[in-house]
C-alpha cells in the first residue's frame, strides 16, 4: 500500500515520515493552516530527498506561482485539482498527482493515478469511500479524506485504493504532525488486511 503523509512544516514530521518508510511526504503550497514557501518546503524536505518523493500540493495555482515552486522547491511530483494541471505549461519530468473531489464528475479518461478526496482538502472530511472503489477498478486511486489510524483499515477494506493519503488525521494541532500518530497510522495501514 503506497503512503503520503501531507502537510510537513516541521523537520520531526519529516524524520518520522522518512523513519516510517512511507512513499511520499507532500508540502503545501494553497491557503492552509499547513501553508509553506517554496524555500521552507525546499529546507524541510532535504533530508527526505532520494529516500520518499517530494509533492508540491496545490489548489488552483497560476503559473508563476508554479514555477516559482518548480524553482525554488524542486518537487518530484506536483499535485492539483485534474484540471488545474491541464491549464498548466510543465516539464514533461515531472510527476504528476491529479486531484479528483467527491461530488465533481470524474474526466472521462482517466490519468493513471488520481488523488481522490472530498470538497475540501486538509478538512478532516471522509471523502465518499465507494465513489474511491467505483474509480479504483478504472485507475490508480490515492484515497484522502478524513482517514485517521482508528478508520484507515476500514476504509482500504470499503475503497480498495493503490494507496492513502493522511493530515489532519495525524496531527496534535491543526498545521503540526505528531511524529508517534505518522508512525501509528503507518503500522495500521500496514495491518490492514487489503494493504
């Protein structure tokens, strides 16, 4: 089961993201009590270069917003709403992480891995779990919303995603990681039955 722990903006999330063997660690770039700048997310994600890859989270960001982040931060996939990404002029070498919310029609052709999540992102909302399972026998599906350690094993079991995307869930307050709930949710997704 692939895992991305979202919303770093601290150097002890990032340790323990990298020490739990997860896939991917994401900064966020949109409006968010998790919000960083190119050059934080730059300094935070050193250690974890060549070990988990790197996303740049964003919602709706104009071009130069963008390519300020390709810049400075370097990213190894970029993550946005599906259609954000089809506006976008970006490097053919960069990975891609396309958003697909509950409540909005999926693309017709679907990308080959999708991040699927409700209305808001960084909310704590569970996104609708068989609206994951129905996309998920067509692509690659990265469920998030509202999954915590206490729901995430239920939630792989109703989904069936290719991975699972945790913040809020794994926060002592609202922008900051605990490092002890990445590591237990890690060790829950890895219990899963379907993981």
């Amino acid at each position: 089961m692939w895992i991305k722990i979202c919303g770093m903006t601290t150097p002890e999330a990032v340790a323990a993201a990298i020490e739990a063997r997860v896939d991917a660690i994401g900064f966020v770039f949109a409006a968010s009590p998790r919000q960083v700048s190119a050059e934080r997310a730059h300094e935070l994600a050193a250690p974890a270069r060549g070990r988990v890859h790197c996303v740049a989270v964003s919602r709706h960001p104009t071009q130069s917003a963008v390519n300020e982040i390709l810049a400075v931060f370097k990213p190894d996939v970029l993550q946005s709403d599906v259609r954000d990404l089809q506006d976008l002029r970006l490097p053919a070498s960069l990975g891609l992480l396309p958003v697909v919310r509950a409540g909005e029609p999926a693309p017709a052709t679907l990308p080959a891995r999708i991040l699927f999540e409700g209305p808001m992102s960084g909310a704590g909302i569970a996104a609708d779990w068989q609206a994951a399972r129905e996309l998920a026998r067509r692509t690659q599906v990265v469920l998030a919303g509202g999954l915590r350690s206490a729901n995430v094993a239920a939630a792989i079991a109703a989904a069936r995603p290719f991975g699972v995307d945790v913040s809020s869930g794994v926060e002592e307050r609202p922008g900051i990681k605990s490092p002890l709930a990445i590591v237990q949710f890690v060790a829950a997704v890895r219990a899963a039955p379907a993981a």
